[in-house]
C-alpha cells in the first residue's frame, strides 16, 4: 500500500529507499502479527530486533538481498530462545541433559507480478498494446501512438468482447464508457478475446476527445494533463510483428500507463515501467514478470 501512495516517478525509482516511518508501519503490522499466534507453550509471540528485514527477492535465483532500497520483500524470523519469547524446555532430551532448546524459523514474503484476473471497469479503454512491448519494442517511459497507427505504435483499437468490431460499435463503447451506460468487461489474462477493429477509426475521434476530457487530470509533477489507465495488452501474432491487429485476440497482461495527449489524428501515450498496481498477483508464476513493463502486485505471496 506504501507504494501506491507514490507518484509514479518514485515507484519506479530502484534507488528510493523507504523511509524511517515506511519501514515502522511494516515492522508493526509484522509484531502484530507475530503477537496474534503462539508456540509451543508461549502465546502471544514477540519479535526482537532484526526480526524483520527489508529486502530485494530474486525470482530466478531464489535468493533474498538485503536493502531497504525499493524492497520488494520482507523476511520474519520467529523464534524460541533468549532473544525473544524463552527457549522451549524438553522432555526426552532432558534425561541426557538438555532441558531447553533454541529454535527459530524464517519466512519470505515478496511482491510479485500483478496479471491475475482484473474485475470488470479496470482496464477501461478501447484500445491495447501488443504483447511484443515487453519484447524490446520500446523502453520505459516508451511512446505508444494510437493515432495515426502503424508498425511504429504496436499497438490497436478494439470493442472489448462485443461484435462486430466496427466504427458503430466503437462509438457506442466510447459513449457509454463516458456517460456510464457501458461498463468493460473483466480480464483472466490468457483466456479473455477482445474484438480488434484492424485500425482506426476517425469517425470515433471525437467522441474519444470527450472521454479524454472528462478523464484527465493536471499533473503537477510533468506540468500537463495526464489520464492514468490500465492498458490491456494482446499477444502479438509473432515475435516481431507490429502489425494493426485485427479480429479476436486473446488478451495476455495488462500494463500501467498514461495517456499524455488526444487530438483530432494524434494520441499519444506512454507506458510506465516497474509501477505497482492494486491487482490480483499472476496465479501462473511465481513473480518477476514478463518484463519490466508488467506492473507489480501489491499483495505478496509467501515464496520462502
């Protein structure tokens, strides 16, 4: 949750390390917890210091990294012993000597991949990304144009899951996301088709100027109108096509991005690299994305 507090600026900055107060509010929901379970003999269990450590989890290595820039993880340790909640006494080993025995254990948790299921009205714009972005298309920050479209944007205009993907339906789903009498569909990645119009549509520009209008918001920190959206993204018909796509395309991901400009045959946007997202983390693998463009998930997973 610190993370989506963060303009986008410093979500993605690798060296931005949290501050005092960021790492005390983590730390105090980690005690309480800890204070909510029990072992062995000892009920409401306390952490001492070093207990929690911030870090940088690798998804490939399987190897945690200590820092407190841009963690992306957190270790606990619970334990038994005289720094924290009393050694546990024994039984058998007793008879040999051994009354008490120190014990601890270690637990991971780390932020993964945001690209589960997105429930409908999230990614809400009538237009995608092709899968080939997080292919080296482009870097972060990367410009995507919509308008005029072409190999250069690898990217497309759709009607959602409604057919046909024509000028009229495009308009109407323009309209209604505007007006709220049309709501976009959720997203299971992998297995959701939207309907691509195979190129532009002019006589829809219009009424996208209006959604534009009615979206943006100023940026005090670029300086201009921005419009923050959640932008699906389809799979490429190959590794290097760029081309308009056209029909039934299944819809793989989505990424972080922000439209920057709408006029009449010029839209322009930019996708953000490495920001956080308040999704469903990927239920297919266990973190580190599909690149740098996939956002991350705010919600971590045990991977240790």
């Amino acid at each position: 949750v610190t993370y989506l507090t963060l303009p986008i600026a410093e979500q993605q900055d690798m060296g931005r390390a949290l501050t005092g107060n960021e790492q005390s509010q983590v730390t105090a929901q980690a005690t309480a917890a800890a204070f909510a379970n029990s072992a062995s003999d000892v009920s409401n269990l306390s952490l001492s210091q070093g207990d929690v450590e911030f870090g940088v989890w690798n998804f490939n290595s399987q190897t945690f990294n200590p820092t407190v820039n841009r963690p992306n993880a957190i270790r606990a340790t619970a334990r038994r012993d005289g720094a924290a909640n009393g050694a546990i006494p024994t039984f058998f080993a007793g008879m040999l000597g051994v009354s008490t025995m120190n014990v601890s254990a270690s637990s991971i948790a780390a932020l993964g991949t945001s690209g589960g299921p997105v429930p409908p009205g999230v990614a809400d714009v009538p237009f995608a990304i092709s899968s080939n972005w997080f292919n080296g298309v482009a870097n972060c920050d990367g410009g995507i144009q919509f308008s005029p479209t072409g190999a250069n944007g690898c990217a497309g205009w759709h009607v959602f899951d409604q057919s046909p993907a024509n000028a009229n339906t495009l308009r109407n789903t323009i309209v209604g996301l505007n007006d709220g009498s049309y709501q976009s569909p959720g997203i299971i990645p992998g297995q959701t088709q939207f309907m691509f119009t195979g190129g532009e549509v002019s006589s829809a520009f219009n009424d996208l100027i209006d959604l534009w209008n009615a979206k943006k918001e100023w940026s005090n920190d670029s300086g201009r109108y921005e419009w923050d959206i959640n932008l699906p993204v389809y799979q490429a018909s190959s590794p290097s096509s760029c081309d308009n796509p056209s029909g039934s395309i299944t819809i793989v991901g989505y990424a972080k991005a922000v439209i920057t400009k709408v006029k009449k045959n010029d839209i322009q946007a930019e996708v953000k690299c490495d920001g956080f997202f308040d999704g469903t983390p990927n239920p297919n693998q266990a973190g580190g994305g599909a690149g740098s463009l996939q956002p991350l998930s705010v919600y971590p997973g045990l991977v240790s």
